[in-house]
C-alpha cells in the first residue's frame, strides 16, 4: 500500500513539474521587454517619425503638403491687403511689417507677382515678390521670425523648336503652332531689317525657329531669347544667330557673319498693311489732282504705336498742313524720316530728344488731309525723297576678325542642331 501512495506521490510531482515547465515555456518569455514586442514598438515609432517628417513644415522632403499662392499685383494694391486676402493670420502680418527690409517688399508695382508658401498648419513659410519670376526679394519665416534678402534663382532652360509654313497670316500661324506672343515680335525685330512684314510675305513663305524658354520647379517662368532663325521667302533665305561679344553685348548675325540689323528697320508700324505705296504720279483722294505721293501710307487703327525706324534726334514735333500731326527724325547729314498723320505723340517728346530705334514716338491718327486712319511715312536721303520699301539700307558691323572662329563655331553647332530637329520633326509626322 506504501508502495502504491509512494508511486502516486511520483506522478504526481513529476506531472506538477511537467505543467510548471510547460505552462513557463507558453507564458515565461511573455513580458513588456521581450524582443518581439519591441521590434513592433520600434516600427510604430518609426512610422511615427516618418509621418511627422512628411508633414513638417520647411523640410526638403517632397511629400510636405506646403501649397503657393500666386498674386498679379494691380493698381492700389498694397502687401497688407494681399496677404490678408491669401488667408494669412495677423500676427504673420505684423511680424513681417516689423522685419528688417519689409519696406523692400512692400514697394508693390502693377505687374508684380506674389509668391506665398504656405503650410498645411497655415504658416507663411516663403513671400516672394518679383517681375520675372526669377529675380525678386524673399521673406523667408523661420523660428519665429522673417528674414527679408534678395534673391536671384537660377532657372532650367529648355529648348524649344517649331516649323511654320505661313497660311493667311505670319502671326496667325505662328500662333497656331504654339510660339509665344514675345517670340513672334523677336522673329519679326530680327529681321525686319531684310523683310517687311507687311508687304514681303506671302503663303507658303515659311520659317524655322529654336528659342528657350525658362522653367522653375516644372512651372514656366518666361519666354526666352531666339537662338537661331531660318527664314525662306520665295526663294530666298534669312538666316540668323545670336551671339554674345566678348563685351557680353549681344547681336544677331547671318551664318555667314553679317549682322542682321541695319540702321533703319523696314517698316514703322507692327503688323499693319500697306495701303498706299511710293508713287510720284499718284492721284491724290481728297485733292482728286495728280500729286506725288512721296511716301508709304500704312494703314493701322487709330492709336496703333508708331516706331522711329532709326536712331536720331526729333528735329520737328507739331502740326503740319496736310501731314497733320508730324513727326521728323534727322539721323545723320544724310538721312531723316517723316511720320504724319498721327492722333498724338508720345507724352513728354520734344524737339531734340534723342531717340533709339524701334523706339514708340507716337501713335497712328487720321489727322490733316487723310480719308482714314493711317500713318504715311517718308524716307529721305540728302533731302530727297526715296522709297522706303526700295532704298538700300546702310548696314550694321559684321562680326569682327577676332570673333570670327568663335562666331563660325557657334552657328554651325546651332544650325546643324535646328536641322537635327527638323528632320525629326518631319520623320514623326511622315
């Protein structure tokens, strides 16, 4: 009997022993400092800290959810109103106002733009003011407080290439084909020497065009400069290349190193259409007599701008029988230009100012004996008249011996690129 009490006692411990064992090896390791739970903790913190990184304010992540405000600033607006009206609290406000250099931002002009960072938490983190989206005054909050400095960002340039033959108009298939309004008028001054844009072009003249165009963080900034033109007119061909001097000055040269500018351009008025040509036997409409006609009449809506086609001094500025309102330029002993007919003359030009070519002198008007607004424009050498459409125009100076290799250089990289995308533009569309 002792035996069998001694053997269940056995059993007995040994299962006691066994369950103490078992139940330690499921629940022993099961605390708040073992290895599992702490890997998971770890990830929950780490997946803390990337969200507070993704949604901190100022940070070079580029998940932060930071947003930009851009203003046009008009006419009697002032910066207080402005970022008022962006929603920023008052206390950004004054703390701008009362910052070293605020007055420098808060000189508002018509045109300017407005650039407001703003952060998910309604923190102003970056006011940037400036006309060309590039160069302008920054106010940057920090800890609390705006630091105001001037600011010059460096954009991405791309190159932009376009083939147009001409339809109706150079400027409606220009537009068609995408190039901007800027571009167009740089086509038209870069040649406008050589080509009258008014009365040369015809359909199916055509022209091929690489220009840049500026980029800051994906969004477009601005048109920029042409960098090389091709221009066939009937069977002719324009061509022209920017270059940078060695005075850093550019100019615009033909391939073959002749500066495309002359010293008059070939018309005074943009865009405009000739209605009266250079005709010394021409019956004049109002006068119903023979009477010579000893200029180009364009005709143009009233208050179109007049341009002076060469650089000069304004000899005469006033009223003049039948010329109306005139204008005359004396540009050397040998040649001056008229421009009559005009509805007024650019505000503060008097007698002896000195004035550039291409610059606006008035505006095109129907006044003296004219039937209809128009401008009538007169080209004289040594006093005589002479054909403006005609007459020979004195040109500007080439390339320089000491720039030629670098200038030849230049154009056959540009030129052998602009065919490179002419012939994959076409291949695409065959």
């Amino acid at each position: 009997m002792k035996n069998i009490i001694f053997e269940i006692r056995y059993y007995l411990l040994f299962l006691i022993l066994f369950i103490g064992i078992f139940l330690y090896l499921i629940f022993g390791s099961e605390n708040p400092t073992n290895s599992v739970n702490e890997s998971f903790d770890y990830r929950e913190i780490e997946r803390s800290s990337i969200d507070l990184e993704v949604f901190s304010v100022g940070g070079e992540n580029k998940q932060t959810s930071n947003r930009t405000q851009i203003i046009y600033v008009e006419k009697n607006n002032t910066l207080i109103e402005l970022l008022s009206e962006s929603g920023l609290s008052n206390k950004y406000i004054r703390a701008l106002i009362k910052a070293k250099g605020s007055e420098k931002l808060a000189n508002l002009k018509i045109g300017d733009i407005l650039e407001i960072e703003i952060s998910e938490d309604q923190i102003p983190k970056n006011i940037f003011l400036t006309t060309d989206g590039l160069n302008g005054i920054n106010a940057n909050f920090n800890n609390g407080l705006f630091s105001i400095y001037k600011v010059s960002k460096k954009p991405d340039v791309l190159e932009r290439f376009a083939s147009v033959e001409i339809q109706d108009s150079l400027y409606q298939s220009a537009v068609e084909a995408d190039i901007p309004d800027s571009v167009i008028m740089d086509l038209v001054y870069i040649f406008g020497w050589d080509i009258d844009f008014i009365f040369d072009i015809r359909p199916g003249d055509s022209f091929d065009l690489l220009y840049e165009e500026y980029y800051w963080k994906g969004n477009k900034i601005k048109n920029g400069d042409i960098k090389a033109a091709r221009f066939k007119r009937g069977k002719k061909v324009y061509t022209a290349v920017r270059y940078f001097l060695e005075n850093e000055q550019k100019e615009f040269f033909s391939i073959r190193g002749k500066n495309v500018e002359k010293a008059f351009l070939r018309s005074p008025v943009e865009f405009s259409y000739i209605s009266s040509k250079y005709n010394l036997k021409r019956k004049h409409p109002i006068l119903n007599k023979i009477k010579a006609h000893t200029g180009v009449d364009y005709a143009a809506p009233t208050g179109t701008p007049v341009r002076t086609t060469g650089d000069g001094t304004i000899a005469f500025r006033g009223n003049n029988g039948g010329y109306g309102k005139l204008i005359e330029v004396k540009h050397s002993e040998d040649y001056s230009t008229r421009y009559a007919h005009l509805s007024r003359y650019k505000k503060g030009l008097e007698v002896g100012d000195k004035v550039n070519q291409g610059e606006v002198i008035g505006y095109v008007g129907r006044t003296g004996r004219a039937t209809g607004p128009h401008l009538h424009y007169e080209f004289r050498v040594n006093g005589m008249h002479t054909d403006p459409l005609t007459v020979k125009l004195p040109a500007a100076e080439p390339i320089s011996d000491k720039e030629k290799d670098a200038f030849f250089k230049t154009a056959i990289e540009v030129m052998n690129k602009m065919d490179d995308y002419y012939l994959k533009l076409y291949a695409e569309t065959d």
